[in-house]
C-alpha cells in the first residue's frame, strides 16, 4: 500500500511494510523502491529477537552512536599540551529490577537520595569557605598594594599589569583539557565582554588608589559593586534575593556607609578646601564608582555563563584582556613606570600576584552556586581589612565610625555565612518526605 502527497514541494512516497513503515523524500522524480530491499525489525517470536536492544540500553546506544555527539567532539580544541585524553566511555551494569534485587535497587536508591542533601551543604560549605578565603586574601591585595606604593613606590596599575601577565600561565589549563582557551564556540563574544568588563573595574579600580587612600576607595568600591550587582542579576538573569538575605545586605551596606563617612577633623576642618584637592578627591570617587558598576557587570556576566566556562578560561580571558587594557590606562593617567630594585620588592609583588589569584578563584567558583551580589557581599571583609591596615600603619586610635562600620561589616557577613552553613531541620524534613514519596511511588 502506497500514499503519495505533497509536502513543502517535495513528493513524498511512503511504502509501508507488513512490519516496518519506510519514507522517503524525492525532489525531482518519484521514489521507485528498490525490488527486494526493505528494512525489517525482529518481532516477537522471531529468531533473534531477545538479542535486540531494549528500551533501557537505547538511551545510552543513541547518545554514544549521535551525530551531535560526534559534531561536539569533532569542534573540541584541538590543542593539548600533554595530548589527548580518552574518557572511560564503559557503562556500568544496571541492577536487577523486580524481587529481592528490586528491593536492594530501591534501598540503594534511598540512600542516595538521603546522601544528596549532606553532599549539597559540604558542597555549599566549602563554596563558602572559599568566598571567605577570597575575602581574606582581597584585604591582604590592598594591603600590600598600599605597601607597594608607600616603601617601593610601585605604581597601583604597574602591579595590576604585572599580576595580568604573570596569571597569563593560566591558559595551560583549558589547553590540558583539549578546550579552546577562548571559550566555546557561541560563547565567545559574551566571555570577551565578561573579560573586558572585569578588566576595567580592575583598572578603575587600582586607578583610584592613586586619587583617594585604599581604607575610603575599598568601601565605597565594594558598596557599589553589591548594590549593582543585586539590581542587573534581577534585571538580567530575574534572580531575587530572599526576606533574610536582603536584610543582612542592607545591613552590611550601611556598615560599608559608616566607613564612608568623614573624620571629625575632616568635617570640623576651617581651613578652605583646595579645588585640586576637592576634585582630584571627587575623580577618585567616581573610579570606585565606576569600578563597583564594571564589576557587577562582570559578575552577572560569568553567572551566566557558569555552565559553559570554567575557572581556568575565565582567568585567562581576565589576564589577557588586562594585558591590554593596562598600558592603555598607564598611557592615559601618564603613570610612570617604576620597578623593584631589590628582593624584598619583588617577594611582595610575588605574594600581590599570588593573593589576587586565590581570591579571583575563590569568587569566580562561588559565582557557580551562590548569587552574585552575596558573592560580592562576602567580600566585604575586605574592607575592615583596610581600615584595619591603615590604622595600624599609621598607628592611630580607630574613630567611632570605624568601629561601628567594621562591626556592621563583620556581623552581616558572619550571619550571612551561618544562615547559609546551618543546615535547617523543616528543610531537611521536608526534602526527606519528598525522597520518601519518591520511594513509594509506583512511576520512578
């Protein structure tokens, strides 16, 4: 039995067979089938039939025998510096379904289940551990940037250019992983402008250590960066913040506030205000600013692409866009070059590199699990950092403003981190009920 029709200019013929349905499509002429030759499948009954694949081995069969499969791998970079790696592509032999073996499958399953929330709050724990150790190291990048700029006299963007070339050595990863160190194909364009963006906040950054002292630039950069990270991530992404978690950032951002507010001898001060003074101030404001609105685009950015970029990739395309971007800031602020003369110099250029890296890494893996404006929220320890550095090398007593803006600072971020770490028992329970109605279920 035939049936011919028209479809999209195109005949079609279909020749259905006492056991198989075959169709095929003719532009030009029409299909003749070919005397004798038709597709036939086992049927029940017949020789062979139990050596066809089943419906369980069909999903694994279709995925390892696809085109897409085959296209993915054959787009993968072709570079590796220690050649190829061949994944164990073996799959594992499923459990018997039904009587004792069914029973034994489903405790598995349950246990499984049970394990998952435990696995998820030691994954989230060590995310955070992570972001706090970002935090640490972020206060320890301003303290010895201020060191190298008062004892070396090394420029703040002479470091920032020495840290982009030196974290260059990060392209070794993705190139080890046989992947394209720019990103995979589709996505490109998208981590350009994640790079660039995190480049110029670095850029305005460091910029503004050179108009305004790190203890004011840190708070009033880090303020910005939370608020307008909280806003594009709901514009952007449509990702809100919970009643709890939007309180305890209010609260650290007043903390950051508090910082930001003059000394008594500032504010009491009856001498005029030089206008070069008042606008070079004014400049340096506007570049944490500035700094705080190109890193929240960056932050938003990478969020979404976690799942198509890794750590290493991101790193790279953060230095070699700084590679750029850098000299293009010496050029334009006219900074002049200047650079260690002795060991004890370079050792603290050394460890700069160092703490920027592990606190980059520590972010940017965050950035996977946790939403970008607690991301930057964490890393509001670093302030106190710096107004903590900044008393103790100029040896003077903290003021009331330090004290309540460090307090708020270090509170909000310690709840922060205790709501997140402390596992809750009416979550636990009701994940527990749910894994429960899963088990009893007669569809799994």
């Amino acid at each position: 039995m035939e049936s011919t029709h028209l479809l999209g200019g195109a005949k079609k013929r279909v020749k259905i067979h006492p056991h198989t349905v075959t169709a095929k499509y003719a532009t030009q002429a029409p299909y003749s089938p070919q005397p004798g030759v038709h597709t036939h499948f086992p049927q029940p009954g017949d020789e062979g039939y139990d050596d066809a694949p089943s419906f369980e081995d069909f999903g694994s069969f279709l995925e390892e025998t696809s085109d897409k499969k085959r296209l993915t791998e054959a787009k993968r970079w072709p570079l590796s510096l220690f050649g190829s790696k061949d994944k164990d592509k073996t799959v594992a032999p499923r459990p018997p379904v039904g009587g004792e073996g069914g029973a034994r499958a489903a405790k598995g399953v349950g246990e499984q289940l049970a394990s998952f929330g435990e696995a998820s709050v030691s994954a989230s724990r060590l995310t955070w551990v992570g972001l706090l150790g970002a935090a640490l190291a972020n206060g320890c990048v301003i303290v010895l940037t201020r060191a190298a700029s008062e004892r070396f006299n090394l420029g703040p963007l002479f470091l920032l250019l020495v840290r982009s070339v030196v974290q260059l050595l990060s392209v070794a990863v993705p190139l080890y992983k046989g992947e394209n160190p720019f990103g995979p194909e589709g996505y490109r364009l998208r981590l350009l402008c994640y790079g660039v963006a995190y480049s110029l906040s670095l850029c305005c950054a460091y910029s503004s250590l050179s108009f305004t002292s790190p203890e004011d630039a840190a708070p009033a950069w880090r303020l910005a960066t939370t608020v307008l990270s909280a806003t594009l991530a709901f514009l952007l992404l449509e990702e809100r913040l919970g009643l709890a978690d939007s309180i305890t950032l209010a609260a650290g951002l007043c903390g950051l506030g508090v910082l930001l507010l003059p000394t008594v001898d500032e504010s009491n001060s009856d001498s005029p205000t030089d206008p070069v003074v008042f606008w070079k101030g004014a400049f340096g404001w506007s570049l944490s600013a500035l700094a705080g609105l190109w890193m929240a685009l960056a932050l938003v950015g990478y969020r979404s692409l976690k799942e198509r970029v890794g750590v290493a990739t991101a790193l790279f395309t953060v230095s070699w866009t700084g590679c750029v971007l850098t000299p293009a800031s010496l050029a334009l602020l006219q900074e002049g070059w200047s650079w260690p003369s002795d060991a004890p110099g370079w050792s603290l250029v050394a460890a700069l590199v160092v703490c920027s890296t592990a606190a980059f890494l520590g972010m940017t893996h965050g950035l996977a699990r946790i939403h970008p404006a607690l991301v930057s929220a964490s890393q509001s320890l670093e302030a106190p950092l710096a107004t903590t550095a900044h008393l103790a090398m100029m040896r003077l007593a903290p003021g009331a403003p330090e004290v309540v803006g460090n307090a708020m600072v270090v509170l909000s971020v310690g709840w922060l981190v205790t709501m997140k770490l402390l596992p809750s028992r009416a979550a636990s329970r009701r994940h527990r009920e749910e894994y429960e109605e899963i088990l009893d279920s007669p569809i799994k």
